[in-house]
C-alpha cells in the first residue's frame, strides 16, 4: 500500500512546473488528485491524463487564485467531488521582477492577489473541509530568506508574507492535528525559470550545490510532508533550494 493510499489533494497551479510533478507525485503514492489551472487548459487535461494513468482519480478545474470565489471554490469543488478533502498544497504563484519604481499598482494588486490572498482563502476553505489529520502545505520561495540582488521586492513581499500564515495555520488547526508547512524552493527548472535562461547562470552560482533543481525534488519533499511520516512537522519552513540559503 502507497503512503497517501485512500487520500485526496488539491493542487494549485498543477498544469506545469511544480505543481504539476507534485500532482503526479501525490497520485503516484496512492491519492486520488485535484488540479486547478488558470491558461493552460491542454496541459492541465495532459495531467489529469497522467494521474489516471496511475490508477487514481484526477480532475482539473479553471480556477484563477487571484479571483475570491475561484480561490475558495476550488477547494469546494475538489472536497465535494473526492468526497473529502486531505491535503491542500498551495502552490500557484507568479513571479514580476523588476525595479521598484517600475512596478505599477496593477503588478502589485495582482501579485499580492494570486500569491498572498488566493493562498490565504484557499486555507481557509480548506480549514472548513479537511479532514482531521490533513494537510496545508505551502510553496514559498528562497527570496523570502535571501533576496540576492535588486528587483525583487514584490515578489519577495508576497513569499515573505506566507510564512506568517504558514504559522497561523499551524496554529489554529493544530488542535485537529492538521499540519502546515511552508516549502521554500531555490532555483528550479520550469517555464517560471527555466535552467538556460538569462539569469540561470548567476542563480545556480548562488547555490551550494552549483545548479538547478527539479520539479520532481520539490515534489519529493511535498509528498514526504503529506505522508503519515510527517506528522509532527509543522509551522515551519522547509527549504529545497540546493544550499541557496546557506
Ligand atoms: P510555472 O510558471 O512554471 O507554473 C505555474 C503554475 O501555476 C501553472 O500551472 C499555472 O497555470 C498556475 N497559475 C499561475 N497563475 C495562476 C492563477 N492565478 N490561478 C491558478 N493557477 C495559476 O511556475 P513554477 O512551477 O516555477 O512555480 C510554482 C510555485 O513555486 C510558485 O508559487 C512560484 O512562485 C514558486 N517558486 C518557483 C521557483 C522557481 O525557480 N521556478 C522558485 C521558488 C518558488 P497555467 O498553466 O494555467 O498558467
């Protein structure tokens, strides 16, 4: 029997990069798997296709993070149709890097939105519907423990913010041994930010160990913390980041 066998998940974001190998991987221990997607329709449907592939049930469901109802509905929707709700992993996010004084209103409402808001209603949807036992786990970033040079101050905001709420989770749910935990990657290899990308060189430098990760070694650690094994990890930051931090 797989780890999370008998378990359901909701996926932000899960049609590329992270949060679709964290689907996968989540389906790949035994957990019937819910993603939302935003654009990418095909993909997100390419997914669902590879968590069926499994043996498990798989759906996809348009839902924007930076829109209230969207953000809470999707975790509605994914409880009613799996019929219950275990593991809630938050990890749609996007990226405006830039000059402070070049960063509009709009950038910031929407960064704030899909990155800070969408997680924090997500949760709380999801406080109403998991079942004893389960799971909030967050995707962070490194640049809310180590900002490495100018143009990051939105994003690093937004991730930064998430680990107050991390904390706040864990506390208030706590009691019904619901753990949140906050995964801070470094540099990984996805359409976000892609290994052969202009600034790929510098950010692997930055690294202990010299390089990029994968969306499969996020995963890994997503699916270690969903386990039963990891139940009495919470409240805290976990980093996956190749040394970035230290
Ligand atoms: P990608 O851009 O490769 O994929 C983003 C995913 O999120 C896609 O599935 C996309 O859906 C979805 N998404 C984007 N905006 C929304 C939205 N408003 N509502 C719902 N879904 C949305 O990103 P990564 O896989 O690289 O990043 C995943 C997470 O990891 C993010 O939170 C990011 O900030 C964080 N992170 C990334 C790092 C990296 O180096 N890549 C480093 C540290 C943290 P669609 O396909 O429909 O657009």
């Amino acid at each position: 029997m797989s780890s999370l066998t008998g378990r359901t998940a909701l996926v932000t974001g899960g049609s590329r990069g992270m949060g679709a190998a964290i689907a996968l991987r989540l389906a790949q221990e035994g957990a019937d798997v819910a993603i939302t997607y935003v654009h990418s329709e095909a993909a997100a449907q390419e997914v669902v296709a590879k968590i069926e592939a499994t043996g498990r049930r798989g759906f996809a469901v348009r839902a924007d993070a930076a829109d209230a109802g969207d953000a809470a509905g999707a975790v509605e929707r994914a409880a009613d149709d799996l019929g219950h709700l275990d593991i809630l992993v938050n990890n749609a996010g996007i990226g405006v890097l830039g000059p402070l004084a070049d960063l509009s209103l709009a950038d910031v409402d929407r960064v704030l939105a899909v990155n800070v808001r969408g997680v924090l209603l997500a949760s709380q949807a999801a406080a109403g519907r998991l079942r004893d036992g389960g799971r909030i786990i967050t995707i962070g970033s490194c640049m809310a423990q180590r900002v490495p040079g100018p143009g990051g101050a939105l994003y690093a905001t937004s991730k930064a913010a998430l680990i107050g709420l991390n904390k706040a989770l864990a506390r208030e749910l706590g009691g019904r041994r619901i753990t949140a935990n906050l995964v801070q990657p470094g540099p990984i290899d996805t359409d976000m930010n892609p290994a052969d990308g202009p600034y790929a060189e510098g950010q692997s430098a930055m690294t202990a160990l010299g390089r990029f990760g994968s969306a499969d070694e996020v995963a890994s650690l997503v699916a270690y913390l969903a386990g039963d094994e990891a139940a009495y990890i919470t409240g805290t930051e976990l980093s996956v980041d190749g040394g970035h931090a230290a």
